[in-house]
C-alpha cells in the first residue's frame, strides 16, 4: 500500500476486473486514452495474466480514495502506474485514469499524480518522469499542470482522434523540480 492525502495505491486484483472493463468502455473515459474498440472481460482477464509477468515496479496500481477524510471508507476509482522504466536514464512515462466519473474536478486526478510522482522519486530514484496527453485533453492537461508537470514538445497531429488529427503533447517533471516544489 502506498499511502497519500485521502488517496492510497494498492494491486490490482482480479476482482477488480468487471470494473476497469466497464470503464473502459465508457466513451468518456476512452476518448483520453486511444481505445477505439470495445474491451471484453476476457481480453482484461489476459491483460491481468499478463501484469504479473511485468517488473513489480511496472505493474499499474489501484487507486483508492478516501471523499471523507473523517470516515474509514476507501472508494476505488482508477488506476495508474509507470510504464516501461528507462534504468539506465533514470525516466519513465506515468499513466492515470480515473472511473468513477462522480469524483472528476474534485483533485483526486491531481492528488494521484502527486502521489505516483513521489513514488517515482523517492522510492524508485528517477530523474524524470514523463506523460502524454491529447491537446484536445484539458481536462487532464489542467490536472498535469496542477501536479506540477512542463509542457515540453509536441508530436503534430500524431493521434488520429474522432475523425481528425490531433497534437499528442509532451509533458515531463524532473526530480529537481520535484524537489523545489
Ligand atoms: C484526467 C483525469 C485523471 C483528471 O482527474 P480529475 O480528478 O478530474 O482531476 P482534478 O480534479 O485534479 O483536475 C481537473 C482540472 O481540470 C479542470 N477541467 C475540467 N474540465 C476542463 C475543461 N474542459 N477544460 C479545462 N479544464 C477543465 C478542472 O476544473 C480541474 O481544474 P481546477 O482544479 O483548476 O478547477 C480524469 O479526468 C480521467 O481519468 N479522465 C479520463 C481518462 C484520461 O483522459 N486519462 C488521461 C490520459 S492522458
């Protein structure tokens, strides 16, 4: 478990499935991370097989909320993780969503991303920690930029998004920014 401000990481379990399974599907939800056809449980349940033959330190993690900072009830909403590590650079690319369309525009996005960067830092000693996000993505831009990334680059028209071209931009944090924030 890693533990945040009203937020906590756990593994993702099998049970967990049928959920991912129906947000995913959610046009919403899909539309902020490139899935264009629908994802059975079945392809999920491979897709899990598959995690637990990644490093630990690549396996995406459950994230759990806690609305009520009074009450003992944690809410799983989403999940996020580091993909593919780069040892030798020290860098990774981040990863989030989060499902339950109930707690968008409450931080909890925000929140998550601090917390997976400050795994990323103090517990794993990267450099640099590095995302992408659809220009049509405000929504997740704004989040990025509240936890703290810089826009870096631009890939011109590299996503084919709802009928056209979209820019996928760029945005990274290195640990000193971390560090000064
Ligand atoms: C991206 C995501 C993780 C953000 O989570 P969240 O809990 O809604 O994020 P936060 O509440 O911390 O921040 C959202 C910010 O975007 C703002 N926002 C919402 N809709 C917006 C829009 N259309 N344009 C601009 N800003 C917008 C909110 O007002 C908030 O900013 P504020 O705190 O300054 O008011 C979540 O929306 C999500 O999972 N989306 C679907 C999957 C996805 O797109 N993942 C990212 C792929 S790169």
């Amino acid at each position: 478990m890693i533990l945040g401000d009203q937020l906590r990481f756990r593994a993702i379990e099998k049970e967990d499935l049928p959920k991912f399974v129906k947000w995913l599907n959610d046009p919403e939800i899909k539309y902020g991370l490139s899935m264009v056809v629908p994802l059975s449980l079945a392809e999920e349940e491979n897709w899990f097989e598959n995690l637990l033959k990644r490093s630990s330190y690549e396996r995406p993690m459950a994230i759990e909320i806690q609305p009520d900072p009074q009450v003992d009830e944690w809410i799983f909403v989403g999940n996020c993780g580091l993909i593919q590590i780069d040892w030798q650079n020290r860098s990774s690319e981040v990863g989030i969503f989060i499902g339950e369309k109930g707690y968008w525009n409450q931080g909890f996005g925000t929140n998550a991303m601090r917390l997976i960067i400050k795994h990323g830092f103090e517990n794993l000693n990267l450099h640099r920690i590095w995302l992408r996000v659809f220009e049509t993505n405000q929504q997740a831009m704004r989040s990025y930029e509240k936890a703290g990334f810089t826009q870096e680059g631009i890939f011109r028209q590299a996503q084919y998004l709802d009928g056209k071209y979209v820019d996928v931009i760029i945005m990274s944090m290195l640990k000193s920014e971390w560090q000064e924030q």
